[in-house]
C-alpha cells in the first residue's frame, strides 16, 4: 500500500474580539487577529452592524478584550490500496477498503479473513470486536460570530 498522507496533529488557533452587556449575561464575539483587529468586510450584515454598535457604545457592553481558543484534532494516516487503488483510512485496527481488502494500522494489507484466527481459535467476528470502539475524530468547527 503506498501511503499519501501520515497521520497529522493539527492546532488551529483562533481569536475572538469580545464585548460583554453591562448588565452580565453574555455579549459579542467576533473573529479577529490577534492584536484584536477585526475584517469588516468578512463579516456580514448583522455582525458588522453588531461590531460597530458595540465599538461606537450604541448599545451597553464593554469591551473584555481578545480571547484565545484552540481546536486541536487529528487526521488519519491514508494509503491507496493496492488492488483497486482507493484511499483507506487507516485509523482503526482493521482497516478494510470498498474492495474487501484488509490493512493494518501501518497500512500492511492483512490475509484473507478465511485464515484468521487458525491459530488461535478466534472468529473473524473475535477479532473484529477490537475495532467495537470507533475512534473519535474531531473535526475543526468554525468559530462564527456569536452571542452568549
Ligand atoms: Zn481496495
């Protein structure tokens, strides 16, 4: 199998300019760098409009300030099967392709299922249950403006 992409760590870093109403309870946020500058013309109409009411003091917040948030996540390692050629993810311990065709976690294609377990007795159905417990990705989710 030859691989097309290693398993990756990604950070994605994002920050949000945020104005709390003075009377607590929640407020604004809006994606910004990180000295706190906005991009007015990113935004839409309802979160320029809402930035500009916040920064101009025409309606009751005050400014907390830039906060940080992080999203880590994963991508799986990938690897083109080598009988009919389509990406498989190789994220779990039995990695099968559309085509049948079984790999490891490293991407080494395994025997036919007709040979597991003869040395030990297991079914295909033991061996599989290894894999019972799907692996959790998290997908980065964009930070949109918001109220809170
Ligand atoms: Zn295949």
């Amino acid at each position: 199998m030859k691989i097309i992409q290693e398993k990756e760590y990604h950070v994605d870093v994002q920050f949000v300019l945020s104005f709390n109403w003075n009377t607590g309870g929640g407020g604004f946020g809006f994606n910004c760098d990180e000295q706190g500058n906005v991009d007015l013309g990113a935004m839409n109409e309802v979160a320029r409009k809402n930035y500009l009411d916040c920064v101009s003091g025409a309606i009751k917040v005050h400014r907390v300030g830039v906060e940080r948030f992080e999203n880590r996540w994963t991508s799986p390692r990938i690897g083109l099967c080598n009988v009919c050629g389509e990406e498989v993810y190789l994220d779990r311990f039995t990695n099968t392709c559309e085509c049948g065709i079984d790999y490891n976690m490293s991407g080494q294609q395994l025997a036919d299922r007709s040979q597991w377990g003869w040395e030990t007795g297991e079914t295909v159905a033991d061996i599989l249950s290894v894999d019972s417990e799907p692996p959790v990705y998290q997908e980065p989710t964009p930070l949109d403006e918001f109220d809170f």
